[in-house]
C-alpha cells in the first residue's frame, strides 16, 4: 500500500523544536511560580519581596522592564520600576513630579480617570494591552514619552494588570513595558502574556493584603 500524499508534516523537526521550547519555558515559569509562593510565606517586609516578584516577572513573562503602582487615596504610587536594558531598579518613593510622580485616579471634575493607561486600568479593573503607544488616540502618553526621552528609550508595547486578592477592589496596577520573542524583538503582549501577568499581579495583590 502507498503512503497517502500530500499529509500535512504534523511533526516536523522544526515542530518539534518549537514545542521542546514552549515546554521548558512553561516548565520554568511553573518553577519560578512554586518558588515564589514560597517565598511570600517567608516575607516579613513587602518591599523585598516586590523586587523580587517584579524581578522574576520580567524574565518569566520576558519583558524589557516592569513596574508596580500601588493605590494611595485618589492617587497610583510607584513602588517598584525595573528596566533591564536600562539597568535601572527604583524603589518607593519618586517624589511628587517628573516621570515617576503619582498617576492621578480622578479627573478634573473628580470623576474616574481614563487618560492614562494606569488610571483606566484602575477605573474598568480591567486589563489594558496596548501593542503600540505611538498610536493612543484615546490616551494621554505625554508621561510615556517624557520617560523615553529622559531616558533616551522607546517604549512600544504595554501591558497594564489590575492588581486585587479576594473581593477587594483593585489595589493597584502591575504594568509591563515591551514584550520580546524568542530572539529579543519587540511584539504585542500575547493571550499568554496576558494569562500569566493576571497570575502575578494576584502573588502581589496577596503580598500586599497580608501586609496591610
């Protein structure tokens, strides 16, 4: 009997090696989950235990840089800002101007903000993924071009998670700035992106319910 023609080569070498990388770097992101939660029930002080979530958050995720906003009254505060190919790790307190001053929640006429990405993250308790910023129409991305600029950077990609455990409401915004593929360029945040930043965004949301 001839072998039918024209079959699809369902496992390919190529195939193959693709689903080989997939595997292990799930089989990672698992790892480096289970060592988390490990670590947050040895966390005594939440700000060690927010660098090293956010740390672990941009290689697992595979990002450029990460930061966390925390709520304060009718404000978002940053609390961490990590920027690998900037080398920068900030923590706390940034002051009250410049890039890293407190995102406002309200408006003008005190209503929920939705200018920035931040801000409506808050406002829908939602997830924002923006696959570009040059184009945000909607948006007010001054503070996302004073940051490039000062920094001599370029923003592209983002990706903002509300932050909450349990029935509260939601404590803050964990944000992702360009996401990179298996060989470093820059893409839009993928469904799995999105998945695993959700898990995240809930390791800090219990970091920050167990400490208040």
């Amino acid at each position: 009997m001839k072998a039918p023609r024209d079959l699809p080569e369902i496992l390919s070498p190529e195939t193959v090696s693709a689903s080989e990388q997939a595997f292990r770097a799930l089989r990672e992101q698992l790892r480096e989950l289970t060592v988390l939660c490990a670590a947050m029930g040895q966390a005594f002080e939440a700000q060690p235990m927010e660098r090293r979530i956010v740390t672990s958050a941009s290689r697992m995720v595979g990002v450029d840089g990460c930061s966390l906003y925390k709520t304060d009254g009718d404000q978002l505060r940053f609390r961490v800002v990590k920027s690998t190919p900037l080398g920068l790790m900030a923590v706390t307190d940034f002051g009250e101007e410049g890039v890293f001053a407190p995102v406002r929640l309200l408006d003008d006429d005190g209503q929920p903000s939705r200018d920035t990405i931040a801000a409506r993250t808050i406002t829908d308790n939602d997830v924002v993924n923006i696959s570009d910023v040059t184009r945000l129409p909607n948006y007010d991305s001054s503070r996302v071009a004073q940051f490039d600029q000062r920094m001599g950077y370029e923003t592209r990609s983002i990706l903002a998670v509300p932050i909450s455990f349990g029935d509260s409401g939601p404590l803050g915004v964990m944000q992702f700035v360009n996401a990179k593929n298996g060989i470093g360029n820059h893409v839009p945040f993928s469904t799995s992106h999105v998945q695993l930043a959700r898990s995240l965004a809930t390791l800090v949301g219990v970091l920050w319910t167990q400490q208040d």
